[in-house]
C-alpha cells in the first residue's frame, strides 16, 4: 500500500514521460526543418522548355519522367542542356496540400551526365 501513495515515484514518471515526449518533439521538429531547408530532389531528363506555359521570369521545364517543374531565368537554367540528366531540387510540401501533380518550382539543377 505503501507504494500506491508514494507521490515521488509518480512525480518521476511524470518527469520521464514528458523529457520523452519534448525529446520526440524536437526531433519530429528538426526533421520538418531539415526537409523545408534542403527540400526534395527528382532525377530527371531535361527534354526542353514547354512552349505551352507562359509566365515572365519563368520557365517550364518538359521532363522525363513527366513532371511539373518551373525554373527561374537564371544561371542555372541557361546551363542546362537539353538530353542530359538532371537532379532538380525543388522545395518540400507536406500535410494535404501535397499532389502528385502539384508545380514544383526548381531552386536548383544539378547536372549528372549526358
């Protein structure tokens, strides 16, 4: 009966249980952060602007796999060349609003090979 009312123990448990619970946090946390700031990365083969969009200051992409990128009219996309491989960096989406098809816009290509 003696450890049924012990209120140090309990305290302690409750210690525990909340150090456990702010130590996942964080961690659930910085992962969300670290994704929001590298973002995600398709592999793609670039195929050429799609002349069908229009938008100032930008530009999309035609890819292989088909996807739905645009890229600024930047230093990176007068680099790219069309028939190589590309790894496009775009910013990460989370929760309901992810689609499949969604509009990724490029922050950076990579060149892998020709």
């Amino acid at each position: 009966m003696k450890n049924a009312f012990n209120l140090s123990s309990l305290a302690d448990k409750l210690r525990n249980d909340v150090r456990s619970l702010v130590i996942m946090a964080a961690l659930i946390g910085g992962l969300i952060l670290w994704f929001v700031t590298v973002g995600w990365t398709d592999r793609v083969i670039y195929r050429g602007v799609d002349q069908a969009w229009f938008e100032p200051g930008r530009v999309h992409l035609k890819t292989e796999p088909s996807g739905h990128y645009t890229i600024e009219r930047n230093a990176d996309f007068a680099a790219m060349k069309v028939g190589c491989v590309y790894d496009l960096n775009y910013e990460a989406e989370f929760g309901r609003r992810q689609r499949a098809d969604r509009l990724k816009m490029v922050r950076r290509a990579t060149l892998v090979g020709c």
